[in-house]
C-alpha cells in the first residue's frame, strides 16, 4: 500500500502524504516514497508547478513517528536520518516551483516539509510550528535554516527554542505563509495559485527560483551544521528522555546531558 501518491495533469503534478490514520507522520518507508516522488517531480517536463497536500482531516502531517523512533538504536537512529535526509534534499532539489496546501497540523518534519516549499496556501485555524526542543531534539530538516530565512533570527529562536504553534493568519502575517482560505476551499486554492503560476515561461519562473534562492546564501553549509547539531543531541540522554516521555504522555525530566 503506497504512503504517498502521485498524479500530473494540466501541467501541475501533486504528491500526496497518504498515511492519515497515523497523521500522516513521516515514517522511514513514507520519507523513501516521498524522496522517489520529489524526484519523479523533478524530472517530469510537463510539470511546471509542483503540489505537495496530504489526505485526511486532522493533520497535513505532523512530523516524524516518534512511534517507530522509540527505543531505537543509535544505529538504527542513523539510517532512519538518512533515509529523512534524503527526503528532504530531493524536495529541495525540485527545479519547478513548489506550494505546499497545509491544513489541521503541521509540525516539525511536516511544518519543514512546507517550509521547503516555494510557496505555502494554508487552511484558516491551521497550527504550524517546530516543537522539536519539548522532545528533546532539533529541527534538522531544514527547519533551523528554512524559518530563519523567513522571519529572522529573532523570531525564529523564539518560535524553536519554546517550540511555540501559531496559526495560519500569524504564519501569513510573518511571512511563511502566502495564502489563507476556507478550510473546504484549500485544494481548489492552491490549484488556482499554481494554474496562475502556469501562464507565465516555465523556463522564466524555475530560473527566477534559482536566482532567488541564490541570493539567501549558501544554504548547503547551513544543512550540514544543522546536521552537526543533530549528531550531537541525538546522543544525548535528554534525546531518550525526551522521547520516552513523549510516548508515555507526561512532561520529560530534563538531566541536561
């Protein structure tokens, strides 16, 4: 059964988070699909605009299984990151321009996932945010690069290091999110976003994503410190600590170690 699907017509391709029984959390088998996906995107001529939405009610997706992280090795903690890694890079790499169509929750590997995204359309009453730090982690999908480039420093720290939420209409007044709308309207939206980014050169607008991008700094050297980040929390005792706790619904006792 596939966790994520993939449809092209009319010259927008959309990719599909398909796990919502689980919130569409990224598991390692979902992070590979979505990885093949990004990919297939990439390389689809007749795609010029790339959605990426997800199935179900409550969640657009919250971010990684901790589920199927708890109680892993350090071992098996390193494949998984490849395989998260990956995903992530490949969606980067989309020449075309990307709009994420939000709604419900999207937190830490989910909120990433559209931070990664050209463009975001979120449904009213959406809650994103990065709450990695309450679980003993960080944001390493991109998360301290991508939001900090949105906001700024400033608010960016606030939002990571208290792992706040803030709903659509803060997201948009920030900057991270482009457009809201009804809830029952958000498909449609992001169609009618993308179908006005189809009438102008596919060529003009993915070598205008390139030289935008390339005015924000080498963000390749960021990802790697952020991965150095991450190789260090991921060995902490707070890491398990913070994840145990999480499973088991009740605050964490920090050790700061």
């Amino acid at each position: 059964m596939s966790l994520v699907q993939y449809e092209s017509s009319d010259h927008i391709a959309t990719i599909t988070l398909d796990r919502p029984e689980a919130l569409n959390a990224i598991s390692g088998a979902m992070a590979d699909e979505l990885a093949e996906r990004f990919a297939r995107a990439a390389m689809d001529d007749d795609a010029w605009v790339v959605i990426v939405r997800a199935a179900g009610e409550k969640a657009f997706c919250v971010g990684a299984d901790l589920k199927e992280r708890a109680g892993a090795s350090l071992e098996e903690l390193h494949r998984n990151r490849s395989k998260v890694r990956g995903m992530f890079d490949a969606l980067r790499a989309v020449p075309q321009p990307t709009i994420a169509a939000i709604f419900g929750f999207a937190l830490g590997g989910g909120f990433e996932i559209a931070l990664s995204c050209d463009l975001v359309v979120a449904a009213q009453g959406t809650k994103v945010g990065l709450p990695e730090t309450k679980v003993g982690l960080l944001p390493a999908g991109g998360g301290t690069q991508l939001l900090t480039r949105k906001v700024g420093t400033g608010r960016a720290k606030d939002l990571i290091f208290r792992g706040r939420l803030i709903d659509a209409q803060h997201a948009s007044d920030l900057g991270i999110v482009a457009e809201v709308c009804d809830p029952a309207d958000l498909d449609e939206h992001t169609r009618t976003v993308a179908r006005e980014i189809c009438k102008s050169s596919p060529i003009a607008v993915r070598q205008s994503k390139r030289a935008i991008d390339g005015a924000l700094g080498d963000l390749a050297e960021g990802i790697e410190l952020e991965h150095q980040a991450w190789e260090v929390v991921i060995r902490s005792s707070d890491r398990a600590e913070g994840i145990t706790a999480f499973v088991e619904k009740r605050d964490a006792e920090w050790k700061n170690r």
